[in-house]
C-alpha cells in the first residue's frame, strides 16, 4: 500500500474536494486535526504464522493417533 495514492485533497472558493467527495465550504463548520496510521500488519502477519503452526502441529498429532 506504500504506491498506492489514496486521495487528493482540492480546495476552491466554495468548495473543498476529499477524493471524489465534494463539500461545499458553506456547510463546513468545524475541521479537526488527526493522525492517519497504518496498521500492525506486522503482528497479524505473526499471529496468522502462530496458528498456521498450531494448525500443523495439532494435524500431525490426529494423524499419528489415527
């Protein structure tokens, strides 16, 4: 996802465009900042890895058994 362009933002005399949303300005009221943040793909990646194991393990087991 770190090619992939998300959005621009495009502001005018009366209007403010967010992607392929349009607003105009008049109905604007309050902005706020925030963070944008990318998720733990990391740890999910690590946790599917665990039970991949788990998974593995707990198959071997049921077919030495059998």
């Amino acid at each position: 996802m770190a090619g992939k362009r998300l959005g621009e933002i495009r502001i005018n005399k009366r209007t403010v465009q967010i992607g392929h949303q349009v607003y105009p300005l008049a109905n604007i009221s309050r902005v706020q900042s925030g963070r944008l943040t990318r998720g733990r793909t990391g740890a999910q990646l690590a946790r599917f890895v665990v039970f991949l194991i788990l998974v593995a393990v707990l198959t071997g087991l049921v077919l030495v058994r059998a």
